[in-house]
C-alpha cells in the first residue's frame, strides 16, 4: 500500500516536471530508487513485523533486495543502451533511463521488464496519436518518403523551399512509463484476459 502510493507520487511528479520543462529531476528518480532499495532490504531481511513488510509489499508479495537491484540494473542497461544510440532531437534522455531504473527497482526483475515494455508500447502509440493530431498526413507522409530515401542513399535528408525539420514532440515514456505501472501493478491485463 505504502509502496505503491510513493510509487505513483513519484511518477506523477515524473510526468509533471517533464510535461512542464522537459526535464525528470535527478532528486525525483534517486529518491525513489533509494526508497526502493531501502524497501527490498526491509522485505529481504526481515526487519520488522509482518505487518510493516504487508504494509510495504504489493498484494501480500515483497520485492526483495536482490531483485530490486537486478530489476535496477536490466531496466537502466537497456535504457542506457536506448539512450545511447537514440539520443537525438529531443528522444531519450538521462532522466529518462533513471525512471525505468527506477521502476525496474520497484518492480524487481520480471516485473520490471514487463513494465518496460510496456511503456515502450504506451509511449510510441502516444507519440503517434500526437504525431498524428498535430501535423498533415500528407506532410507527414511526404517526410518520411524523404527521410526513408536519404537513409538509403546516405544522404542528410532534404527539405522542400521554407521547410525545414519537424520541431519534436513532447515526450511520451513518463506517461507511457505511468499508465504501463497501473496496467502491471493492478494486473488490468490479466483481469481483462490479454494475458
């Protein structure tokens, strides 16, 4: 109960920080990996009662140290991997991948790449939905067509007379990161029967 309550401010922090200046704040995501660890430590070593880890754990089931930090680490070394080879125009950035660390800490392992997932999921249909709502089809289209030609001729891609790149949009992985937590968290899709 309590995990999951700081679990949801912290993200809806997430969300509001980025949305209103582009940034997840350093202070946001170490708070919570640091609250996350000291929680796996609690359910892993026993220290205090049961009702303190059913206080903590989520639905009767505690995350232990040593899952809470390979879930940390698999969700940052991904994210790492992402940000390295996606950082461009405004696409992954660093407090990006301490978010998914962060709920990868949260979640444990399994959880965690689940919940990953399925942001990644959340987060490109938000970026199309919004893609789609905010530019002409036909530009969008005629865009791509060049962008897909100037990669196969490896040439920088070429724009018609007072055009020039897209501006970016705003990004999607902390919404997508926190619809995907309610989805995992409240098994929304096994009650549904997706999975």
């Amino acid at each position: 109960m309590l995990t999951t309550g700081l679990l949801f401010a912290l993200l809806a922090v997430a969300v509001c920080t980025d949305l209103r200046s582009g940034k997840i704040y350093n202070w946001n995501t170490y708070t919570g990996i640091a609250i996350a660890l000291i929680i796996g430590t609690i359910n892993s070593y026993g220290m205090g009662s049961e009702r303190m880890q059913q206080l903590l754990g989520w639905n009767g089931t505690s995350v232990g140290l040593s899952d809470t930090a390979a879930g940390l680490f698999a969700c940052g070394a991904v994210l790492i991997v992402c940000y390295v080879f996606l950082n461009f125009n405004g696409g992954i950035g660093g407090g990006d991948v301490k978010l998914l660390a962060m709920l990868g800490a949260f979640f444990g392992l399994r959880q965690g790449i689940e919940v990953m997932l399925w942001t990644f999921v959340l987060a490109a249909a938000l970026a199309i939905i919004m893609l789609l709502w905010t530019v002409n089809l036909r530009v969008l289209l005629g865009r791509f067509i060049a962008r897909l030609r100037s990669i196969l001729l490896l040439q920088t891609p070429q724009y018609p007379e007072g055009e020039g790149p897209m501006a970016p949009l705003p990004k999607c992985l902390p919404i997508g990161a926190l619809f995907a937590t309610i989805l995992i968290r409240f098994d929304l899709l096994k009650n549904v029967g997706w999975i």
